[in-house]
C-alpha cells in the first residue's frame, strides 16, 4: 500500500507506483483488445440465406440433426442447377455451433466446401467461402482446425480480382489464426506474412482494414515475439502500416485503427524497434497528435472536445496507447517528447474524456519517473495549474493516476510540492482523506506538502542515492 512512511522512501515507493501502473495498463489493455480484436468479426452483409433467415439475419437456427446435416452436404455434392440454393441453405444452418461441429465430422465435407471454393464459377464460389467464413467463427477450436486444407487457398485468393471475395478471406484467416496455434504454424510456411505485405499496397479501404485485422490477431499469438513479430519487422509491413495509421483521418479510420493496434502489440512484444525507430515511427506518430490536437475546440459547455471524437472515438486512445508503450521505461523516447515539443498537445488532451486523461497522465508519469530533469521541462507548462481540477472529478481512476504524478513530481522536484500549495493544492487533497481508495496517496502527498523546503530536498537527495 501507499502509505506515508512508505512514500517518503522516494525510490522503493517510485518502483512501486510504476509496479502499480503497470498492472493497471495491462488491465485495461486486456479489457480493450478482449472487445475488438481477440472477439471473432463476422461479415454477413447479405446474410438473408435463401432459406430461413428472410424473416431476421440474426435469428440463429436451430440445430440441425446428423441426418438433416448430411442431406446438405449431399446437396451441395450434387451437380445440379441448384448447388447455390444449396449452399444458401448450408450457410444460414452453419450460422448454429452445433450443426458447424456436426458438419466438419462429416467424411468429405471440407473437401467438398474446398472444392466449390476453388471452382471456376464465380458465384459457387463466393458461396463457399461465405459458408467457410461461417465456419471460422466458431469458438470450438476442432471446427477452426478442420480448415486447415483450405488455408493455402485462401492466401491464394487474397491476390484475386473479387474485392468482396477478399475480404471474405481475411476475415476468415483472421478467425482462424486467433483460434488455433495448428493453423498459425501451417500459415506461416505457407507465406502468410509476404501475402500480407502485398496486400496492404491495396488501393482498397476494406482490404486495408481486413489486413490491418488479420495482422494484429496473428500479432496476439502466444508465439509472436519470437516467431512472428521478426518477419513482420523484416518486411514491407512496417513502412506502410505508419503512413495509414498517420493519414486515417483522410484514407480510412477502420484501417488506421488496426495498424494501430499491429504497432502497440509489435512495441509491446519486441525489445529492438531499430526498424520503427528507422521508419520514423516517433515524429510520425508525434506529428499525428499535433494535428489531432490542433482540431481540437474550445469554450464548448462540456470542455474540450474534438471535431472528430464523435465520429472517430477510439483514434485518439490509439495513438496515447501507442506513446504510452514507446514512453514506458525509456528514457530515449521520453525526451524525444520533450525535444520535439509534444507537451503542450498532451496537456490540450487531457480533458477529452475520461479514458484520454487516464492515458495523458500514465505518458505523463512515464517521463516525470525518469528524473529531476524531466521533471523540471514537465513544470516549465502550467501543469500543476491543469492537475489541480483533475482532482475534482469523480473518476477514482483518473485522480489516483492525478495523485501518483504529483507524487513524482514532488520527489524528484520538492520545491514543486510548495508552488502546489500555494494553487490551493492542500485543500484539493484533503478532499480525498476520507475516500477508502484515495485516502492512503492523498494523506502521503498532503505529507510531502506539508514538509519544510528543507527537509523536502534532503529527502529527494536521499531518494536519488537510494
């Protein structure tokens, strides 16, 4: 706990909020990638199925008997006029987990869909990749590797002519390498990662963002940093994933938000980013939040607010992700914030919404744990003047992140602790004495405060030596 005594032991207790920290941000990081990237995407644009679902595409049909499962496969065998009806049919039954599992049992059905998928009419298949897709969705890791057969071909077809039959292969190999570790290792030999490289040349918005998808479910896999984030580094992925994370306001918001994500979990799961660092990932991304910031309205009833936070809300949590991971724990990118000026947007974001000033104060306590000098560059803006309404708000979260900043800022800086004072700072955290959550930092921080200029230097001198 963050406890008074505790708290005047400037490094051991410095180690611990950045323990503390850590555990947080990969709390909510677990919380963001559980909602939108490791959950299954599902393409049913025209999923009223010929049979069924005219009434509702997302009614889910019943489970189908072994009996009535093999009467669809052997409609789809047959050579006649109506296989596409057929395959209709099999798609909107495929929709239920039961009869996917029933159906991949099936002596011939894989191959059966393989071959309907590899067909020369175009329209049989598209039907058989939509069935396939169907199947990729599935939670039963059996079902996604009895797609193993098909995956070669569908890295063939990622080159094809048919926009709509692109994107229905990326999201279906999106589905499966999330599932199954099997169909990762078959994927990688077969070349997955140069298929991908080529594909993100697209002049296409849905194909950027099926890349951008496909990439950052491979990127989560347990076997990444060693397997796979070093032949995403080694080839032409990099230098186009930072130009469509930097232009998403213009060429496509879905796209820059998966790369985004492939560049949080590559900076996230590899120690040597030479190669982004080398592609200018750091006045790319610095200049993004400068233009991000420079939209930004003022004398709105609520506050701060962006143009274009309604349409786009997750851009600018984005790229605070990425600052956060490239900030953490080195000082190289700390002050490289700090050089090219970064500070003054940082500052403007801190009011956009709750999640914002969470992660503005995490950047913010990254540089201010690195020393005095940061520090000092950090209180040379009117930060304690912009910290102080911070501690109002009701978020527990954000104030605890608030109270955790001033902690650093006090050690490294005591003379910090008495300017705060003097704004009224004594009071804003006396406040949280009686919160059960707060009362520990905030009665530590009102004992940092209350210190004599003296003895607070002594203290920060001890705390550097220890």
């Amino acid at each position: 706990m963050w406890g008074r005594r505790r708290a005047r032991r400037g490094g051991r207790s410095a180690e611990e909020l950045r323990v503390r920290r850590r555990e947080r941000e990969a709390a909510l990081r677990k919380a963001r990638r559980e909602e939108q990237l490791v959950s299954k995407r599902l393409l049913r644009e025209d999923s009223a199925a010929e049979e069924g679902a005219q009434d509702g595409a997302d009614v889910v049909p019943e489970p189908l008997s072994e009996d009535e499962v093999l009467e669809l496969l052997r409609g789809v065998q047959r050579g006649s006029e109506d296989r596409k009806r057929s395959l209709g049919r099999l798609r909107w039954a495929l929709q239920n987990e039961e009869t996917q599992q029933k159906f991949v049992r099936l002596d011939g059905s894989i191959r059966t869909l393989t071959g309907l998928f590899t067909s020369s009419l175009a329209q049989l298949q598209l039907e058989a990749a939509r069935c396939l897709h169907e199947l990729s969705h599935s939670s039963v890791p059996s079902v996604a590797e009895a797609c193993l057969p098909v995956t070669s071909y569908l890295l063939t077809y990622l080159s094809g002519h048919s926009l709509e039959l692109t994107e229905l292969c990326l999201y279906t190999l999106g589905n499966l390498v999330v599932e199954s570790e099997a169909v990762r290792r078959q994927l990688l030999p077969q070349g997955i990662i140069p298929v991908l490289a080529s594909c993100i040349q697209s002049p296409h918005e849905a194909v950027l963002e099926g890349v951008g998808y496909v990439l950052s479910q491979l990127l989560q896999a347990k076997e990444a940093p060693t397997e796979i984030i070093p032949l995403v580094l080694d080839s032409l992925l990099p230098q186009h994933m930072l130009p469509l994370v930097c232009s998403g306001l213009k060429a496509g918001m879905g796209a820059a938000v998966e790369f985004a994500w492939c560049l949080h979990y590559i900076i996230c799961r590899h120690e040597d980013n030479t190669v982004l660092l080398a592609l200018g990932a750091v006045p790319a991304l610095t200049s993004l939040l400068l233009d991000l910031a420079s939209q930004i309205l003022q004398g709105t009833p609520e506050g701060l607010e962006l143009c274009f936070l309604q349409q786009h809300p997750f851009l600018l949590q984005e790229c605070l992700w990425l600052l956060n991971n490239l900030t953490a724990d080195d000082p190289f990118f700390c002050s490289a914030l700090l050089s090219l000026e970064l500070l003054p947007a940082l500052l403007q974001l801190l009011t956009c919404s709750q999640m914002a000033t969470v992660l503005v104060l995490t950047v913010l306590c990254n540089v201010a744990e690195k020393g005095a000098l940061q520090c000092q560059q950090l209180l040379q803006q009117p930060l304690l003047a912009q910290l102080l309404p911070l501690l109002t708000v009701p978020e527990p979260e954000a104030v605890g992140q608030c109270l955790e900043l001033l902690h650093l800022l006090f050690l490294h800086c005591p003379e910090a602790a008495a300017d705060f004072s003097r704004q009224g700072g004594h009071q804003a955290l006396e406040q949280h004495q009686s919160s059960p959550e707060l009362q520990e930092r905030a009665q530590a921080l009102l004992g940092m405060v209350r210190q004599p200029p003296g003895a607070s230097a002594c203290q920060a001198t001890l705390a550097v030596l220890s």
